[in-house]
C-alpha cells in the first residue's frame, strides 16, 4: 500500500475497501498508512493536504464506528477487550492529530517563504484542531485521562490561526462537502464540551453532551475581553482545561473567554420541542425523553454565566 499513499484514487479505492472491516481493523490499517505517509514524505507538500483529508474523513466514519460499537456493548464487554478498542483507537487518532500538526507547522511563521502559494491555511488548521479534540473526547468517554500534550496541541494551532488570521474562515467539513466549519467553531467546541464533562458524566452522558455541544456550536463566543455572559477562561500559554472564570486573575495576553451567546435560546427551544414530543430524542443520542432534556439542562447550566 506505501507505494500507493501518493495516488489519490488508489488511497481512495483502499479506503472504500475498509468498509468491510470491523472498526477497530480499519483504524489499525489507517494508522499504517499515516504513519507511513510522513515517513516517506520529510518535508511538507502542496499534494499531501488533500491526502491527509481523504484519510482524516476515513478515520472519523470508524472512529464514530468505534463509538457507537463501545457504547452499545459497554455493559458486555470484557477489561481486555475495552482496554484494547481503546488503545487501538487512541492511537489512530493521535497519529491523525501528528500528522495534521506536521502538516500545519508551517503556518506558525506568518511570512514563511515555505508555505505554498494558493493553499488554504483554515482547512488544514481546521483539521488539526478536530483531529486532537476526537483524541481527547475518546479518552473521555473511555473515561481515562487525557492523553498528555492535547491540550498544548489544540492551543498551539488556534494561536497560530489567529496569527495568521484565519480563524473564522469556512472550511468544508469533508472534502468535496457543501457543509462548512472554522478553526473557532472546532475549537469552542472542544472547550465547551471540556467545560460540561466534570468528569463525574457516564460515557452515554458525555456522548449525549457532545451532540448538544454541536448542536448550539454557531451560539459559542470566544474573546480576549471578559463578558459577563463568558462564563470560562481558557490561558493558552499554559495548556490547562477551561476554567470557570470568576473576574478575579490578573490580566493576561494569552487569555481567551468563551461561553454562549446570552441571547441565543436555541438550547431552551430544542428542550421544549423534545419535551412536547415534537422531536424524537434518538437525535441527541438516546431513546428516553427524559435522559435527554436532564443533560440539555445540564449542558446549559454549566455553559451558562454564574
């Protein structure tokens, strides 16, 4: 397959063929080929970004794969066999998470001769920030520690984002997809769902979480400034969780603020709707009415200012 990893359409027809697979092989199969793909590639190329992409949108279908296996058979599956989903997983996405970084490198140097004319700086940051929010949002829901460094990773490329002044610019959610996203969007989401996840959430609670967090992730703010309707900081410089913020720390450059919009009620609105029965709760990831409106209430308590 190394020989191939430069053809987009032999990569293409490669992974269409890992739809036969069980998750946990594809992801094996597709770390194989990130870590070969930067092994025989030393230097960055305009012809790798699109590569990495088609990789990336493979990675997350079995990566959800992974999910939705572990969460349905959670209560029947042995310590081995969750314990080795789990690192089988971890690794793919921390090698996805490598790999965008390698390729975003560049971009930390504003006016870098290297970086090649008429290549899009958003998407492949964008990439970056997602693929190291699915590393620690895996670990999450395994309910283990974060791996080390994510927190340092994500940060790193949104400070180089906002240099570079890309942070807002729409970025295709999959390739070829008429949906779009931003550097800001993935990143506030990372943060809000590290907001809600106290650590004491069950793995089905955390996953119900991350569908709110997506569905009120156009209400999400972030600013350097303080406001009232802020209710977390985030110090970039110092690679830590989001913390509650209480107006009393000293003002810092690499201080961010970020929370919902005060007059967004889109979340109070979809409570509404579930509760009504006008919407089917399976949406946000259970059958029970019940289970659902108690975490879009929890989400918004703890995204909410006070």
């Amino acid at each position: 397959m190394a020989g191939s990893l430069h053809d987009a359409r032999k990569l293409t027809a490669a992974i269409s063929s890992l739809t036969r697979s069980p998750p946990d092989q594809a992801l094996i199969e597709l770390e194989t080929w990130l870590t070969q793909l930067r092994a025989c590639c030393p230097t960055i190329a305009p012809s790798l970004y699109p590569l990495f992409s088609l990789i990336d949108s493979a990675v997350r279908e079995h990566y959800r794969d992974a999910s939705r296996l572990f969460l349905q058979q959670r209560s029947t599956r042995t310590s081995d066999e969750t314990d080795r989903l789990h690192c089988i997983t971890e690794r793919c996405l921390a090698q996805l998470a490598a790999a965008h970084l390698w390729s975003a490198s560049p971009w930390a140097w504003v006016y870098d001769d290297r970086i090649p004319a008429g290549v899009a700086v958003g998407p492949v940051i964008m990439q970056a920030v997602r693929a190291a929010s699915a590393v620690r949002k895996w670990s999450r829901l395994l309910q283990q520690d974060v791996r080390p460094g994510v927190w340092a990773d994500l940060y790193q490329v949104y400070l180089i984002a906002e240099a570079r002044h890309c942070t807002t610019d729409a970025c295709p959610v999959e390739p070829g997809s008429a949906a779009t996203t931003c550097v800001e969007r993935e990143f506030l989401k990372a943060c809000a769902l590290a907001c809600v996840d106290s650590g004491r959430l069950l793995p089905e609670q955390l996953d119900i979480a991350e569908r709110i967090v997506e569905f009120c992730s156009e209400a999400l703010r972030v600013s350097a400034e303080p406001a009232a309707h802020l209710s977390f900081a985030v110090d970039l410089d110092r690679a830590s969780l989001p913390v509650r913020w209480r107006g009393t720390d000293s003002p810092s450059e690499a201080r961010r603020y970020v929370g919902l919009d005060a007059k967004d009620r889109r979340l109070e609105t979809l409570c509404r709707q579930i509760e009504a029965g006008r919407l089917n709760p399976v949406l946000l990831g259970h059958h029970r009415r019940e289970v659902v409106t108690h975490m879009l209430g929890y989400v918004r308590a703890r995204l909410s200012c006070g």
